[in-house]
C-alpha cells in the first residue's frame, strides 16, 4: 500500500511539475542574469559539440526568446570517436533550432564514414545537410592542443587567450559556461570553468558578468521536472542564484536530436529525466 501512494504521490508532483513548465515558468530571477541595460551579447562557452542540448538549453531558449544576442564558442569537435567533422555539423543544426543562429542554409549532402573502435569495425551511413552559419555567432575549434577526451588536459592559459579574443571581437558582455565540477565531472568541462576564471582574473577592468551552470547532487539530476520546485526553493534561499525554468522543453529533445552520431537510447533517457532540460540554476563568477 506505501508503494502505491508514493508511486501516485510522485506521478501527481511530475504532473504538477509540467504544468508548471508549461503554465507558469516565468520567473523574476530570469531577470537576475542579464539585466544590464542595453548590453545583449552573450557567449556560451562550452568544451562539445552537444553540450548546449544537453545541459544550456533552458538558458539558450530564454535569451534567444528575449531578444539577446547569442554566441557560441566550442572548444572541441567532440571527435574524440572520430566524428568531428560529423558533430560540428549536428552542433549547427541544434543552435538553429535553439535558435542561436540567426541565419541558415542548407546545401544537401551525403557522409559515409568508415568509424573504427576498439575491436570494432562498422560502417555508419550519415545522411546530412551541410549548414552554412554566420562565423560570427559559432565557432568551433579543432586546435592540436584542444582534443576532446578524458585525460585530454587543456590549457587554462590557452583557453583564456581565445575567450578574450572572442569577447573583444564580438563586444561580448556575459559569459555563461560550466563550473567547477562541469555537471558531469568531465575534465574538459572543468577545465572550460577554469578556462573562463582565468579570463576574469586577468581583465577585470573589461567588467564582464559571467555566470556557471550549477552541478546538481544525482538525485535532483534525474528528477526531471520535479526540480523545477527544488530550484525555486533554491532561489528563495539564495536570492543572487538565477533559476531559468524551460518555457519550451520539446525544443531541448529536438535540438539534441539533431546530435544524430550521439543520439543514442541512453541520452534520449538522458534528455527525458535529466533536469537540466526543464531548469537552470545560474551561479554568478566572482573570481
């Protein structure tokens, strides 16, 4: 009988939690992230291709649906499978449908690659379209010293030189990005963060906000949009914490769908129960 009530209690609280989403997601800690006048660019700092679906889409989808100026800078092709010509074009065609891209187009084309792992040889027909994007507003790298992987150490050094680079070419004025423990403890995640703090701590004359996606214990990580009430209860504690719950969280699944090479059973699991598609807590960078 105790199974029973706690099986119905937990279906009536996700319940609840969805109307929440889609009833009455505005919140006045949206406005805690980015209210600066008229200063609108934003860069998304972030270490792979599918790092925005998984993890920054809350955020993104406010921001584009608020009028902001969107950049992106992705620190890696994520080929550490061998598919990073593949996943810089899936990583275009999600920032357009979370609409980070303001322009689009699309050439048709057909990829056959041939994918060797370990003790596995298999082929992967990948039909695409080509997205042809403003440099402007995505960039991503496929530098020597930039290689994605565990064990893959970046340079904090290095990696502020290229932040600064884009903040200064594009008038960039808040940065979001990981923190500390990169939600999934992924050392280039964590060293993005550092990467980011390095930047701060060397130009604090430019006076750039910066924000770090909060790491969630695994209990409020998988919970779905039942988080969204854990968030809130969050912000009230701490009222300098920036909640930004999903207004649209269909748009999260359709933009890590278009990860085609990546969108395997456990990351639409993944997508599906995993919190941060419904909601953002937003830490501020005081370095």
């Amino acid at each position: 009988m105790a199974w029973l009530v706690a099986t119905l209690s937990l279906i009536v609280i996700w319940v609840a939690s969805i109307f929440k989403v889609f009833f009455g997601a505005t919140s006045s800690s949206k406005a805690a992230v980015l209210d600066d006048g008229n200063k609108k660019n934003v860069l998304f700092v972030i270490a792979h291709p599918d790092d925005e679906s998984m993890f920054f889409s809350p955020t993104i989808n406010y921001l584009a649906s608020s009028g902001y100026n969107l950049h992106m800078l992705c620190f890696s092709t994520g080929n550490a499978d061998g598919m990073g010509s593949i996943r810089k074009d899936e990583l275009h065609q999600a920032c357009a449908v979370l609409r980070v891209l303001s322009k689009l187009s699309k050439k048709g084309s057909m990829i056959i690659l041939l994918v060797i792992e370990v003790k596995k040889v298999f082929l992967l027909i990948y039909i695409s379209n080509v997205m042809q994007v403003p440099l402007e507003q995505l960039k991503v790298l496929d530098h020597p010293d930039l290689q994605d992987g565990f064990g893959q150490v970046w340079s904090h050094d290095f990696l502020a030189k290229i932040i600064g680079e884009e903040v200064s070419n594009h008038d960039i004025h808040t940065i979001i990005t990981f923190d500390n423990y990169g939600v999934s403890g992924h050392c280039n995640h964590r060293d993005v963060h550092h990467g980011v703090l390095k930047f701060l701590q060397t130009n604090s004359e430019r006076n750039i906000k910066a924000w770090e996606l909060a790491s969630l214990n695994i209990f409020r990580k998988y919970s779905g949009p039942i988080d969204i009430w854990l968030s809130i209860f969050s912000f009230k504690r701490n009222p300098s914490k920036a909640i930004i719950i999903n207004e649209q969280p269909w748009k999260s699944y359709k933009a890590m769908a278009q990860h085609l090479s990546q969108w395997v059973w456990f990351r639409k699991l993944f997508v599906s129960f995993s919190s941060y598609t419904y909601a953002n807590t937003l830490d501020r960078i005081n370095p």
